[in-house]
C-alpha cells in the first residue's frame, strides 16, 4: 500500500513537471511594470534614469518617447484603455519585437522645451482570457548636465546644459577653460579639431585660441552603469565665438 502511494506521488509529481515544462513562461505569470519609472529629457530626446543615456531610438522606438516594459507578455497579449492622468504625458501602446511596450511622451512648449512633471499611465492587459489592469507612475525631468562645472574665461556654464545638448558662448579672441564632471559620469573629456583637422584634448585650465570662425568644443563622456560599444560616447557640444 505504501510503496503503491509512493508510485502515485511520483506519477503525479512527474505528471506535474510535464505540465509546468509545457506551459510558455509569459503565460505562468502574470503581466506586470515597474510602480514607478524616472526619464530624463533634453528637448525631444529621452534618457532613462539609472545614470543611462541610452536614446529609445535604439530599440526602435520614438527618439522623442520613452516607454514602459511590461513584463511577462505574450506575443498574443491585446492592450487597451491606456490612460495618461497628465494632459501633457501622452501614451500609447506600441509593438517592439512582437510585444507591447507603453510609449510615453512629454508635450514641448512653443520654444520646444519639454513639459516636465508626472503622470499616472493605466493600461489594461488582456492575456490568456484574463484581464489585468496595470499601472506607472512614470516622472518626467530634464536631463542632468554631465558637468558640475565648466568656466570658461571665469563664468560657469554648466548649469545651461541641464536639458539641452549644445551651448554657444562669445568669448573674444582666447578662451580659459576649466571643467569638473558630476557625479554621474564615469569618463569626461573635452575636444576640438584645430585648423589642420587634428583632434585636441583640452587640459583642464588650458587657454586656447578661438578663430574668426569660431570653434566647437565636443564634450565627450560616458553615464555610470551605461553600455557603449567601442569608441561610443555621449556628446555634447559648446560652440565658442569671438
């Protein structure tokens, strides 16, 4: 009698393997997204938080837009009623490799500013014949400048680089240059091509002369915790004129 309860036990528990083996893992568990996501924006370019810069462009997304991973979707999953609380987040769901993701996107103002703040994105998952009503609360900010400091010829502008990628500056016929990256980068240097074409670094307290024409210095850099492929970097640019 024992030994027959024990065959069962193992009959049913090997029954229960071949069941579990057989059922897709999208549809074992429950669909779900993160509570809360932080993105940071310069002008129509999204960042995610984390220190990353990667650009949603790179998934083949909107550059403009970020998103919302739904994890534990199916290919055949069907969303809906997707609701943004802010009038100035949009959202809307979209297909990235055969799945849905939640595209979300800040509005700009008429100077092309991005409208920052926050929303709660509801949207509702049908999968496997079950409904699952989901939601985030997804913040909108400018993106960091990747410098604490940059003086040029005695007054700091890093601070005009929060949420905008370029700056211009009239400096007269040289420019002193000092510069201190935030916290959040983990390589920073400074470049320019001279009137041979050859590519400078700039020494940090270097004077350099600015032409007629002017010069764009390129500010390169890398965020914590990112992933570049070789010889990638972010990039910023600080055009100086006399």
């Amino acid at each position: 009698m024992k030994r027959a309860k024990k065959l069962l036990t193992v009959f049913t528990l090997c029954l229960f393997a071949a069941f579990m083996a057989a059922v897709p893992a999208s549809a074992a568990k429950k669909p779900s997204c993160a509570k809360s996501v932080k993105v940071y924006f310069i002008r129509a370019w999204g960042f995610p938080t984390g220190g990353y810069a990667v650009i949603p462009s790179y998934y083949k997304l909107k550059a403009e837009q970020g998103y919302i991973i739904i994890k534990n979707i199916s290919k055949s999953a069907k969303i809906s009623d997707v609701k943004s609380s802010n009038s100035k987040i949009k959202a809307s769901a979209i297909k990235y490799n055969g799945r849905y993701v939640i595209s979300v996107t800040p509005t700009t103002d008429k100077k092309g500013n991005v409208n920052t703040g926050s929303a709660k994105i509801s949207f509702t998952v049908r999968q496997g014949g079950k409904k699952y009503k989901l939601s985030c609360k997804y913040n909108v900010a400018l993106a960091p400048s990747p410098l604490k400091s940059l003086v040029i010829n005695g007054k700091n502008y890093a601070s005009s680089l929060k949420g905008k990628f370029s700056l211009s500056v009239k400096t007269g016929k040289t420019a002193k240059i000092s510069f201190k990256s935030n916290s959040l980068l983990k390589s920073l240097r400074l470049t320019y091509y001279n009137s041979k074409s050859k590519k400078i670094t700039v020494k940090n307290g270097a004077r350099i002369s600015v032409p007629k024409s002017g010069l764009t210095l390129s500010v390169e850099f890398k965020w914590k915790g990112a992933k570049y492929a070789k010889g990638e970097y972010n990039e910023y640019f600080v055009t100086l004129t006399r």
